[in-house]
C-alpha cells in the first residue's frame, strides 16, 4: 500500500505540475510570448524537478507518510485480534458442536447466530478501515500537492522559469535543469519555519 501512496501522491502532483504550467502560460506578458513578439526570439526557461527523490526528502511528506504507516498498521492490529478472536471462536463452536456440548438444540443455534453477526461485524469493520485509509490516503496526497504546488508557486515569481516539469513524463533531461535540491531545501526550510 506504501507504494500506491506514493504513486498516487506522485500522480497529484503532476496534475499540479500541469496545472501550474498552465497558469504561468496563460500569465506571461502576451507581447514577449513568440507568436506576438515580430520576430523577437524569446528563449524559453525550463526546469524539472524529480518528484519521487522530492518525496522521499521532503519533511512534511515524511511525517504524514510516517503517520500513515502507523495508522495503518493501527487498523490492521485492530482488524487481525478481531479476526483472530473470531476464528478461535468458531473453532470452538464446531469443536462443542462436534462433541455434543450444547445442551440444547435452540442454544446452539443462538451461538451460531452470535457467531454470524462477529463475521459480519467484522467484515463491516474490514470496509470501514479501508475507506478510512483511502480517505487518509487521499488527503495525504492533497497536502502535500498543495504543499508543493503552492512553494513552486511563489518560487517561480523569483526564478521566472516559463515551465517547471515533472521528470516523470520527461524522457531525458540535462542535470543542468534539475532543480529538485534546491525546491526540496526550500520546501524543507519552509516546513521547518512553520513548525517552530
């Protein structure tokens, strides 16, 4: 499940990534676009960031995943004591049953009917942890797509770069371009000042 919350985290992110691109196309100064320009070149800024290495470095990521994790195994403790706790319990059931240890007919069926309600009980229990998960997942994901979208925001008000692209979609890329260490540092400085 680690890895399904980091392609979906990765996922958002490009969405970000697209839409951010998005934005700072359609705000540049339609004069200095080529098209408009009457034969002045306008030489295009690029940047990528590698968002699986921003992921695994950046804090904010790694504190929400971290938490995940242990809400997650949280669930499944709860879920498999319960599984197991009924499991034992049917065991019993059959074993009483097998031997005759059921003084009447009509209490063997009340257990049994106590013993369907645990499983059903316990697989309404195995639904609502996973949507529970899912639900976390995907805020998780919003979080930290919002986190980044919003820092390469304000970062590219200085840096000006006409697009910043995920690696993801990139076939190959010039290191040159990479600027995954420094976005990654800021967002880390960033979540550091805030969480002071």
């Amino acid at each position: 499940m680690k890895n399904s919350t980091i392609v979906n985290i990765v996922l958002a992110l490009a969405v970000a990534g697209l839409y951010l691109i998005h934005l700072t196309g359609n705000n540049k100064d339609k004069a200095s676009s080529p098209e408009t320009s009457k034969g002045i070149n306008h030489q295009l800024t690029i940047a990528y960031v590698k968002m699986d290495s921003m992921l695994f470095t950046y804090e904010l990521a790694k504190k929400l995943n971290a938490e995940f994790s242990e809400k997650k195994e949280n669930f499944r403790k709860e879920y498999t004591d319960k599984r197991i706790k009924f499991e034992r319990d049917a065991a019993n059931f059959q074993e009483k049953v097998q031997r005759g240890g059921f003084l009447t007919e009509e209490r063997a069926k009340q257990e049994q009917e106590r013993l369907v309600g645990a499983q059903q009980e316990i697989q309404k229990l195995d639904y609502e942890l996973t949507q529970k998960l899912n639900e976390m997942q995907g805020q998780i994901s919003q979080q930290i797509s919002d986190s980044i979208a919003s820092y390469i925001k304000s970062y590219n008000e200085i840096k000006k770069y006409d697009f910043i692209l995920n690696s993801q979609y990139m076939l190959e890329g010039s290191p040159q371009f990479n600027i995954t260490k420094e976005v990654t540092k800021g967002l880390n400085d960033r979540y550091k000042s805030l969480t002071k």
